[in-house]
C-alpha cells in the first residue's frame, strides 16, 4: 500500500516552500487555482462521485490515494479483466462494479472518471466519457496517435468539462519551485534541457495465460503504446515546456533500437532523442532499460547555474563558496569600500570544498524512477485531490490540458523521428 | 595555508589567510600589519583549529570525543582539563538557554535532554545514562575556538577580520574604509545578492541554520525532531562562543521562547532572517 499524507491546501502550499502566499506560483502555475482557498471552502464537506475505469497497477495508485482523500468517493468501479476488477471491489466494496466502460458512464450517480486504461483508449474513452457530460481524470499519455490527440483536444474544448491529465509533475512543490528560480533569474540564460530516464528490467507484468500477453503487457506493443516515449518521456518532456516559459520545441529527431530484451516487443527498449526550439535551445531524451545505474535525472542548464529538478538542488557555474573576504582583499587593495558578504550557516560534514549544490525544496522525496507504477512523493495526491476540487466546483484548472496536449504530442512526434530517424517538424 | 601579504594600497598594508579546518574553510584578513607578525599568527590560529577539529570531531574515530561517545555509556570516561572545561560550560549553556542548547541533542543521537550525561568534577569524568548518547560540538565549537583565539593569542596590531566558514565570524576595529565592518549574509537561492548587512564593531556574528545544502542537521532538544526551517539566526555581541550558542538555541527554539531567551544575554541582538525564492528575503529583529 502507498503511503500518502492527506492533502489539504495548507499542507500542499507548506510543501511549496512558504512562497509568498502563494501568489508566485499561481501567477507561473495558473492550474494551482484549482487548489485555492476559496476552492478548498467551496468544496468543504462535499466529495467528488467518481468511477474508475481500469483498474489495473496504475489504477490501484490512484484508488489507494483516492482512500485517504476526504474529497473523493468511489462510487464505480470498471475493468474488463475481472481479477484486476474484484482487487479494486475489495478496497471499495460499496462500488458498483462494470465489465463495459459505457456502463459506468450511463451511472447517474457518477459526476467524473479516472481512465487508467491503455494508452490506445484514453481518446476515445474520454470523447464518451465527456459526451456522456463526465468530469475526466484521464492517465498521460493523452493519446495515440496525434490524429486522436487532436480530436480528444477538441472534444473537450468545445465541452464544458473538466479534463485532467496524469502529469503529477504538474503538482509536485519541488517541481514549482525549481520553475520559479529558473524564471526569476537564478540559472540564467536557459542553454539545455537534459532528461534521462534508465531501468533494469523487462517492464512486464505477470502473464497468468499466454492469451492475455498483448492486454496485460500492452505497453511493448505499438497497437496500443508508443513505449519509452509515451510512457515514460511525456513525463519530462514538460519540464521543457515550463523551463522555456511555453516556448515549444519546432523539430525532433532520434533513433532507438530493440537491444537487449528480444522477446517479441514491438517497441523499442532504448531510445535517444533530441528536441530543437527556435532560439537553438535542445531538449534530450535518453533512455534504456537495461542499465538503471543513473537512474532518473531532469536538468535544466543555465548560463549561471543548473538545476537538478530530480534531487531539488541548485548548482552554480562558478560557486560563489566561501571567498567573500578573498574579495574584500581586492576591493581594498582597490581603495573600495564593499561589504565582506561571507557569512552563512555551516557548511555540510566534510564537504566544505566540493560544490554539494543548494538544496532548494524542503522534504525533497527523490524519485529514482524505478518502479513501473508511481512514486510516492510525486505530486499524484495533490493532483488527484484537485481533481476532486475541479469535480465539486465544476472548474477546468487554467492551462494544464495545453501542457498535457504538448507534453504527448511531443512524445508522439519522439517516437516517430525515433522510428523513421528522421528530422522531424513539430 | 594560503598567505598573501598585498601592499597594493599603499596607504593599507593587508594580509590574507586561508586554510581548511573543522571541515571548513577559514578565512583571516588583517590590516596595518607587518607581514611576518601576520604570517606568525596566521599559522598559529590555523594551528589552533586544527588542534581542535582534531580534538573534538566526533566523525574521527580517534578524537577525544569519539571515545568519549564510544565508552562513556559502559564507564566513567577522564578526561583532560580541556575538554573537561568545555563539558562543563557546555552544562552551563545548556542551563542558561533553559534547556534549548544541547550537545546531546544531535542527529546520531537517540537521547537528548538534563541529565542524560553526568559530568563528576572531583573525577573530572563523565558518564552517560543511556547507550544511545552521544555528544558533538557542532554548534558551540567554532564559536569556542575564536574565543581562544582572541584571549590566547593576543591580535596583531590594527584591524581584523576572522571567519571560520562564515558562520562563526568576528571583527576587530573597523574597515579600513569605514568607522565598522560591514558584512553580509549572501542570500541563500542567489549567492550573488545579499539577504542582509550588519555592521561588526569589535563584535562578533553566528549564524545558525540548516547547512548550505540544506541539510537539517540540527535536532530539537524538547522533543528529538530535525529542525527543518529555512529561516536562518544571526547574533551578534562581544563572545563569539555565546554568540554561537545563542544562535544555536534560538534556531531551535519556538518563537514564544526567543525574546526571553535573549532578554537573559545582555549586549547580544538577534535577528531572524528568511529567504525566499524570488529574491528578497524577511529580516526581523528578535
């Protein structure tokens, strides 16, 4: 069982790092309304009515998260593969219980969907689900195919809907943060946007019969997952979007292969792609699933400094360590009056000489990128907790379906330059 | 050591020292001084922390304070006049900040609070109450080695300033360009800038916080938490060591505690001092 802390805007904005109430970050992150004050009163006491659909591993993330939301009651329950079904009806018993998605969605009773279904269904299960007049969490990627992004993009646009889509990053306080110093000023002039992201594993699921392969492992088959890129880059790909203030990259272009897990995947198991945006910056993808030593890592690179958005750490390109009274040296050599800026807290146990970096969020939970199902820490409860909020209020978070839309067409167009290996446009 | 002597000015004559002790960077700078007299007490401070980072490191296995962690739960453990006084004014300390300052009160430590160590003055041992005990000088150390300093080795003549990694600093005289020193407090997301300036007149300055990589490495004595706040402590007086201490205690002290706490410490002013992340920072006087 995932371990979370009940969510509330106190804890969330505590978590942010006592930003100036708040207001910097929701002027950067407009989506971060949806957890607002006057949000959290509306709502207080109501519950959000709603039925999950897929309740495989990453439904099971959710629902357990979903338990200890005071916001949220799970009044449906769907999934076509009845083990995974009767695991979920067992944390929520009062649950009606459906084999067929349209089913739940005829549910009166239920105001919104969580789909946490195969990448291949999210488009068309929304399109239902928001004609069906649903609230919808859908699970990233947003689609399959950019044809479906498009079309799942408008569907909602023309609604009056609430969609959501699984980029946790988007809630995640040290993620916030580490945008807010890339835009004040603290890196620079951003020059480069690195993500990896390496495991050691086969990323399968067990297969209880043969028949079961390609629903059961449907990320390693191109009918329903584009694979590393969809599963995987999405996630970090938005980091791109935030670090270049909305600016969006105008050409891809990458190559992959199937090197070490040959056993009748589709998609490929290493891949290594860069992004282009029109003032020169790149944005990379890399990773393999066959070496985890590096783990997970997003950097963005700045003229005067980097940041580790992983780790929550802040290095500068020319460490401004302990010379403060070297310089003053200078400065009255000079005949210069300056102050001698030196002092500060201590300095790490035996590393007052290496550059450790500034730790700049507080209770940082490092995701190693590991595990095949989520991490606590990263951001999921808060983003399901607003969920619930959009769901009572009836209000669609500003901006965050744009950002998923981008994040999945550029993970989208990734793995097509990676399969063609080609250069190409966005 | 790193020594330069600069007559670049010639209207002041400086000295610069630089070396690494009790895991910091240490930092000397002396005005309207002969070059070997500088370079003479440049090297005996730098012998003067070394002696003590070796002394008192609890992270050395063969320091004074290792073993004393190590045995002083099974026996009672002598020790040297030394280190037996600075026990005893660590007690003190401990007593006059009304429990807040706590040697015992560390993050390898399961024990804190009166009464868990036990120090015999006719013996000159001390002994703890509990195997999980342990002590470290983290926070009284550096403040109680500048003391030495300024009382064993007497300054050279004119102005200096001493840094032993920033967070323990002290001023004597006055910039050469100004009627006091000033110094800052960079600020911590942006180096560059400065939170805060104080102005150092014979004084000295501690600050008191999580460490510059954001490490809570300070525990709360009343109740074994890892204080986590990113507000830092300043204070400034005429001790470096209760400078030090004071600093210390009142990081870790809730907010109804401090201006009673301080109210006790004649001559000393404290400030609390907040970075945020576009900039600026909050500066209150305690």
């Amino acid at each position: 069982m995932i371990q979370n802390d009940q969510m509330s805007r106190k804890d969330f904005f505590h978590r942010l790092g006592n930003l100036t109430a708040g207001a910097a970050a929701l002027s950067l992150f407009p989506w971060l309304e949806s957890c607002s004050a006057q949000n959290e009163k509306l709502s207080q006491g109501e519950k959000a009515r709603l039925g999950v659909i897929g309740t495989g591993s990453r439904g099971m993330f959710h629902l357990a998260l979903l338990l200890q939301d005071p916001s949220a009651r799970i009044v449906a329950l769907c999934d076509d593969y009845a083990p995974h079904l009767e695991e979920a009806a067992a944390l929520f018993p009062r649950a009606r219980k459906y084999s067929d998605y349209r089913q739940l969605l005829d549910d009166k009773e239920v105001e919104g969907v969580i789909i946490c279904t195969p990448l291949s269904l999210h488009a068309q299960m929304t399109m239902d689900a928001i004609h069906s007049g649903k609230h919808v969490f859908c699970e990233k990627a947003m689609a399959h195919t950019t044809e479906s992004l498009d079309r799942m993009y408008n569907c909602w646009k023309e609604s009056d809907r609430v969609l959501m889509i699984g980029q946790q990053r988007h809630f995640d306080p040290k993620y916030i943060k580490a945008m807010e110093l890339v835009h004040g000023g603290a890196i620079g002039q951003v020059v480069g946007i690195r993500n990896y992201w390496y495991r050691n594993n086969d990323w399968r699921r067990p297969v209880p019969s043969p028949e079961l392969e390609r629903r059961i492992n449907w990320r390693l088959y191109h009918e329903y997952s584009r694979g590393l890129m969809t599963e995987l880059a999405c996630h970090q790909l938005a980091n791109g979007s935030w670090a270049m203030n909305g600016l969006q990259p105008e050409g891809v272009c990458g190559t992959g292969s199937i090197l070490y897990w040959k056993d009748g995947r589709e998609v490929f198991d290493n891949v290594s792609v860069v992004y282009q945006y029109p003032n020169g910056v790149h944005m990379t993808f890399d990773s393999i699933i066959s070496n985890k030593h590096f783990g997970m890592g997003e950097q963005i690179l700045g003229t005067e400094g980097t940041i580790d958005l992983v780790r929550g750490i802040l290095y500068y390109e020319k460490s401004p360590a302990k010379s403060g009274i070297r310089q003053l040296l200078e400065k009255i050599e000079q005949g210069v009056l300056s102050n001698a800026a030196f002092a500060g807290t201590s300095w790490a146990i035996e590393d007052a000489s290496a550059d450790a970096g500034i730790r700049f969020a507080e209770n940082v939970t490092v995701n190693d990128g590991a595990s095949t199902v989520g991490a606590a820490g990263d951001g999921s409860a808060e983003l399901m907790h607003a969920f619930c909020l959009s769901v009572i209020s009836g209000k669609q978070p500003v901006r965050i379906v744009d950002e998923a839309y981008w994040a999945t067409l550029l993970a989208l167009r990734g793995d097509q330059a990676s399969r063609e290996r080609k250069y190409l446009t966005i | 050591m790193e020594f330069i002597y600069s007559t670049r000015n010639p209207d002041c004559p400086l000295a610069y020292a630089r070396f690494g002790g009790m895991h910091t960077d240490c930092e000397l700078l002396l005005a309207h001084c002969a070059e070997q007299e500088a370079r003479s007490w440049s090297e005996a401070v730098e012998e003067m922390v070394r002696t003590a980072g070796q002394r008192y490191n609890r992270f050395d296995p063969e320091s004074l304070l290792s073993r004393i962690n190590r045995e002083a739960s099974l026996k009672e453990v002598p020790c040297d006049e030394e280190l037996f006084l600075i026990l005893q004014l660590c007690r003190a300390f401990q007593k006059a900040t009304r429990g807040w300052f706590d040697i015992s009160a560390n993050p390898s430590s399961r024990s804190a609070g009166t009464g868990s160590w036990e120090l015999d003055s006719g013996k000159r041992t001390v002994r703890f109450s509990r195997e999980d005990m342990r002590l470290d000088l983290g926070g009284f150390l550096k403040g109680y080695v500048l003391e030495q300093v300024l009382k064993t080795l007497p300054l050279p003549s004119g102005q200096a300033l001493l840094s032993l990694g920033g967070s323990s600093s002290y001023a004597r005289g006055h910039h050469p360009l100004s009627d006091n020193w000033p110094v800052s407090l960079p600020h911590s997301y942006y180096p560059l800038q400065n939170a805060c300036t104080f102005q150092l007149l014979d004084q000295a300055l501690s600050v008191s916080g999580k460490d510059r990589c954001g490490n809570g490495h300070i525990i709360n004595p009343k109740n074994g938490n890892r204080v986590e706040k990113e507000e830092m402590v300043t204070v400034i007086g005429p001790s470096p060591l209760v400078c030090e201490v004071l600093s210390t205690a009142l990081w870790v002290c809730d907010e109804a505690h401090r201006s009673p706490l301080l109210s006790d410490f004649e001559g000393y002013q404290a400030n609390s001092i907040t970075p945020l992340p576009d900039g600026s920072a909050i500066v209150r006087k305690i």
